[in-house]
C-alpha cells in the first residue's frame, strides 16, 4: 500500500499547510519521463519516514492551479513544506540521498 498523498486544491490546506510534520510535495505528470525516474525514490522514502514527513504527489496536468501557485515550469519539481511554508525545493531528476536531503535534518 503506498504511503504517498495525493493532493488536490480541495486538500492541500488540510494535507499541507496543516501538517503537522514536514511534508514532500512531488510535483509531476504521467507522461515526464524524469518523473518516472525518481518516482520509485518518492515512494521508498515515503515508506522509510513514515510518521516523520508526509510524501504528497500533485499531478500538474489535474492540477494546474496548485503547480501555478508554486510557479511550477518544470518538473519534476520537489517542494518541502514545514509549518505550512516552502523551506526546500528541487528540480529535476536526482538520485535518492538528494531527495532526502531536502528533509532529512527538518
């Protein structure tokens, strides 16, 4: 069973800026190649920090006004959010020691 969120506009407060842990916001699309690539990373490390960090996925194609509002032109794009503001971001396809460091130390 995946441990990753998808998240909506209907849900992004409740999910994101509520949380009251870190959370991971993989920003992506079924077609972006470079998304596939780390998506396999996203869920392992949503299954090694369970209770630590909330791993959320945002489609952009079904959600293009949640990927406008973080100014999203690229993806995949990785957010960190914490107390419900951005504290980390990344783009494109990175190995999996670098996914987690975007919120390992948080």
């Amino acid at each position: 069973m995946s441990k990753e969120v998808t998240i909506t506009n209907d849900n992004f407060d409740s999910e994101v800026l509520q949380s009251p842990i870190p959370v991971l916001l993989d920003f992506w699309a079924s077609w972006c190649g470079p998304c596939k690539m780390i998506g396999p990373f996203i869920g392992e490390l949503a299954e090694e920090y369970t209770g630590k960090i909330k791993v959320g996925k945002i489609n952009v194609d079904e959600e293009s006004d949640l990927a406008g509002r973080h100014g999203i032109v690229s993806i995949p794009t990785l957010v960190v959010y914490q107390n419900g503001k951005i504290v980390r971001q990344k783009t494109g396809a990175v190995p999996k020691q670098d996914i987690e460091s975007l919120f390992k130390d948080l």
